[in-house]
C-alpha cells in the first residue's frame, strides 16, 4: 500500500507562487483571499537585527490522523487507501466543522463553484491516479515541493521523509501529517 | 515563533444556536423541577414549550448556517454517516429533546388536553423526566461540540463545558422569570402572589447559578491561560485585545456582576407577599430580577460570540 506525502524544502522555496496558480488553473478554484488550495505565506523570524524571512507553503497536510474526518457528520471526509484526505462534495452539508477543527487552516467554504467545503486533494484524481504529480509539484522552481510515496525508500520523498531532516507542523497535536518540511532554520 | 490565525467559519448565526440550545434546553430542566418541587404546572408547561421552541429556533440558525441548508437531512441519512460527529450526535439530542419536550409540555396546555395521557399525572412526569433529561444533554452538547474541534487551544478545556452549562442554567433561569412574570401580571389574588413567590425564588436560584459562572469563568480564563501559549493569546484577546469591550463590558460586567447585584437586592431588600397584594402586579415589585434576567440573556449571547471569536489557532511554530 502506498502512503502519499510531500516533503516541502524551505530552504528551495523562492516565494514564486507557481504552485498556487498551476493549482488554481489545474483545479478551478475560487481564486480569492483564503479560499485557495495552497498559499505560500512569508512569515518572518526572529527580531531585529537577527531576522530571517521563509516561505512557507501551506496546503492539506492529509493526516494520518485527521481531526476534520474524526468531525465530519455525514462521512463526506474521507481518508482514501493511499491515505489521501478528500472531500465528497456531495455529502458535504458545510456546517464547517472541520475547517473550525482543522489545525493547519487547510479547508475553506467553496460557496461558488462546489457548494461545500474545499482543500487540497493532492491531485489525487485528476493526477496522481493517472501516475502524473501533482500540479503544484510539477510547477515549482526550485524543486521545493517533493512528492511520492513516503514508505518507499527508492523513492526522494521516502528517503527525505526517512532522513529525519524532514518534520511535520504540530507533532504535539498527534495528527500525523504527510506534508513534512525540511526547514531553514532550526525547528523545535 | 508563532503563527496563528482565528476561526472565521462560525460566527453570529452558530453563537446564537449554542446560547439558544442553552437556554431552551435548560427552561425545561427548570421547568420539570419547579414541577416536582411546587407540584403546580403552569409555569413548567409554558416554560418548557417556550424552552422547545427556543431550540427549534436555534436549530433553524444551525441549519441556516449550512452551505446547502437543502440537504440538512444528510446529518441523519447520509450512506456514510459518521456516529462520532458531535453534529451528528447533537442533531440526535436536538431532534429527541424537541419530540419529548413537546409531549411533556403541549398535554399541560388547554388547547391539547384532549391528547390521550393529559389527564395522567404520572406519565407526564415520566416524560418530563425525559425532556428534561434531554434538556440537559442540549445544554452540555453545546460546549461539548466546540471542545471537539482539537485545532483550538482555547477550547481545549473540561471547564468550557461547565462555563456553558452554568451559563445555560443561568439564562434559562432568566427565561423562566419572564415567562413567571407574564403569568402573574395576568393572574389574579392567591395567583399572583405565588407567583410573586416564584420570583423570589428563580432570583435565588439565579443568583447562585451566576455565582457558579464566575467562578467558572475565572477558573477556566486562569488555568487555561497557562496551559499553552496559544490559549494565552486567546485570553489576552478576551481581556485586553480586540473582544475586550464585548467580553469585559458585555459578559463579565453587564450579564454576570450587575445581574447578580441585583438579583442580590431582591432577595435581601425585596418587598414581602403581603406588599405585592397591595401593588396589583407582579411587574413593579420583580422589576429587579427582570432587569437582572435581560442582562443575564444579553450575557449570554455575548459570551457564545466572544468564545467563539476568541478561537485562535496556531498553525506553525518554530524558532
């Protein structure tokens, strides 16, 4: 079985923003202030005169352990076999209680285009099935997005995910993410 | 570092469902007991219909609160329910408290005593029971519902659901004096000075469930400042950002220290039965606990908004 995850590599990420447009074009979103799959925020460390400005780029964490699942009334979040979080549009009622559950802000109302709550399905259908990356993967730059199986150790993402050089956000919280990042500055 | 950012999915129309879920939940906890305890039921009967269609409405807020209101029925019938949801489990609380809190409440009303067990004492208490039970459960499932979202520091506390219980208890106390005192306007002699006495005792009991909700309240604001750094920045934005003219002014001193002033003066300073004979009203002499249970609903909305408002999460730490 495989387990789907990406490695992000904050020390590549030039801020660019490719991943957020290859996103939207590739899975028409909403195109508006905190409603897009991926964001690449600038978030600045430190204080004077020891400061350090990151990228870092947010997206679905697709946790082994997904509290927006564990909330979800009518099953419409969903955890797939390769371990990818999706939305069933369908059986979504939005009553918000995964975004309101969701630690990493991953998950907006789509009130337009899918009438339910969106966020980032790692290409899982339109991509990934048909062994393709994900657009944002295929888009970016500096090669700071890494995608693949996470288990595999053949693969990049498996070995960076296995060089404990790469961590989760939020580890106390226990969710498991799948999203790790490799950071530029010291975690802990 | 931190980044954090607040919870913007739920807003006025969810903060009006969990204070209406509270106070309607807990008017017919009120009202079974003051059943049991005068052995009268006028005033549980209308109280807990009031209390019924209270949670009604806030159910109509929840639902009015959906992306697709249309397909609300899913939070039952969907094919992949999921029974851990507290939605869907509050839904069930709802739905069952609305049912039983009807049947306890409409055969005690004129227009319903022809319904086949309104002339069985006992059986109406056993469905009071029930409702009030289920009251109860709608008042706990309302803080239950905002712990289970793990991504908030803030709410991540046994005592939120304490604060919205005694919060609820308070303002469906606050219901009931209402209710009470529209009763005794229209009531007449022995009547209204019963329920004059009522008064006097929904402000006690009042004042003691306020009492209980500051203490809470300063507990749960003390402790879980310090458990975490995200929830400390909850608190700070209660008290001293951008929620401290709501929470300060709206909760802590116009719905919980000046409602239990006044409840207070009533019971210590509050004119006797014999007085209210001679005042042909129940108004003027329960004007304090009235003035008090306004405040105590004013309260009670703002502490729901202020709660949810204050939902910050941390999304990122590093150094």
């Amino acid at each position: 079985m495989v387990r789907y995850g990406m490695i992000i590599d904050l020390r590549s990420c030039i801020g660019c923003g490719a991943c957020v447009a290859a996103c939207d074009m590739e899975n028409d979103t909403l195109w508006e202030e905190g409603k897009r799959r991926t964001e690449v925020p600038k978030l600045l460390f430190g204080t004077y005169p020891t400061v350090m400005a990151v990228f870092v780029p947010r997206l679905c964490m697709h946790c082994d352990n997904p509290p927006c699942v564990a909330v979800c009334p009518t099953g419409a979040s969903y955890k797939t076999e390769d371990g990818v979080v999706l939305v069933n549009y369908d059986l979504c009622i939005g009553c918000k209680y995964c975004v309101v559950a969701c630690p990493y802000d991953a998950r907006y109302v789509d009130e337009k285009k899918r009438r339910a709550v969106d966020k980032c399905t790692f290409c899982y259908e339109n991509r990934v099935k048909q062994g393709r990356l994900p657009a944002c993967v295929e888009t970016c730059v500096g090669h700071a997005r890494i995608f693949g199986d996470l288990d595999d150790p053949s693969s990049e993402a498996g070995r960076l995910a296995m060089s404990g050089l790469a961590r989760p956000l939020r580890p106390d919280l226990g969710t498991k993410p799948k999203v790790l990042y490799i950071p530029k500055v010291k975690f802990e | 570092m931190i980044e954090a950012g607040v919870q913007t999915a739920w807003g006025w129309l969810i903060a009006l469902y969990l204070f209406l879920g509270g106070m309607g939940g807990s008017m017919v906890v009120i009202g079974y007991l003051h059943h049991v305890r005068s052995k009268q039921n006028h005033l549980a009967a209308v109280g807990s219909l009031v209390g019924v269609i209270l949670v009604a409405l806030g159910t109509l807020f929840l639902i009015g609160d959906l992306t697709k209101p249309e397909k609300f029925y899913l939070v039952f019938l969907s094919p992949r329910l999921n029974p851990g949801s507290w939605i869907f489990r509050g839904s069930l609380i709802l739905t069952l408290f609305i049912a039983f809190g009807l049947l306890y409440a409409a055969p005690q009303i004129k227009y319903f005593h022809w319904l086949p067990w309104a002339k069985n004492e006992k059986v109406i208490r056993y469905l009071g029971l029930v409702a009030a039970s289920f009251g109860f459960l709608t008042v706990m499932y309302t803080g239950i519902l905002i712990s289970m979202a793990r991504a908030v520091a803030f709410w991540q506390s046994p005592a939120l659901p304490m604060l919205f219980i005694a919060s609820g208890l308070s303002t469906g106390v606050a219901g009931m004096l209402f209710v009470n005192v529209v009763q005794g306007i229209r009531a007449s002699g022995e009547r209204r000075e019963m329920h004059f006495h009522w008064c006097h005792e929904l402000s006690l009991w009042d004042a003691i469930l306020i009492s209980v909700e500051i203490l809470v309240t300063f507990l749960y604001l003390y402790i879980v400042s310090a458990s975490s750094p995200e929830a400390a920045l909850s608190v700070n934005e209660l008290l001293f950002g951008s929620l401290s003219i709501p929470f300060t002014v709206g909760v802590l001193l116009l719905g919980l220290a000046i409602p239990f002033l006044l409840e207070y003066l009533h019971i210590t300073r509050g004119k006797t039965a014999s007085e209210i004979v001679r005042d042909k009203g129940v108004f003027k002499p329960c004007l304090l606990p009235i003035t008090a249970a306004t405040l105590v609903i004013i309260g009670g909305i703002v502490l729901r908004y202020a709660i949810l408002a204050a939902g910050i999460k941390t999304i990122v730490i590093m150094t």
